[in-house]
C-alpha cells in the first residue's frame, strides 16, 4: 500500500487520533474516502491515513478489508 492511495470505505471504521489531551477514537463513516498518509512497515499492524485534513490511524486490516482502492486522479490535485 503506497502512500497516496485513496481508499473509499465500506463500513464505518474506528480510527484513533491525537488531540492535546491524549488520544481519542474517531469513526470515519461509511462511503468516505481515506489517503494513506505512510507506507506501512511489513511489520506495522497500523497505517496512517488522512481524512478531512486530520492524520488518523487505522488497522492494516480494517483498510484492507473495508476499503476499495481508487484509482489515481489524473492531473488532479488530491
């Protein structure tokens, strides 16, 4: 999975991101559209995406499972 690549979910999908306080769970609905921020090491079970300007991260699993890849907008801006 390559950074960049837009993901349409299918499900509701808990997400976990930062705020001064700690950290809190987000729930990205169903139908929305994720950018995987990082590639994901072999070895990570989590990768980071963006969704509505904030940097959120998922399980491998759960993105793999819930999403449908996009294809690459062509010369458009993402």
């Amino acid at each position: 999975m390559r950074a960049g690549t837009r993901f349409r979910l299918s499900t509701s999908t808990l997400t976990v991101g930062s705020t001064p306080r700690g950290r809190v769970a987000v729930t990205i609905p169903a139908g929305e559209i994720v950018k995987v921020a990082a590639e994901p090491h072999a070895e990570d079970c989590m990768v980071n995406v963006l969704y509505n300007g904030r940097l959120l991260s998922m399980f491998v699993v759960d993105l793999e499972s819930r999403g449908e890849e996009l294809p690459e907008a062509s010369g458009a801006h993402s």
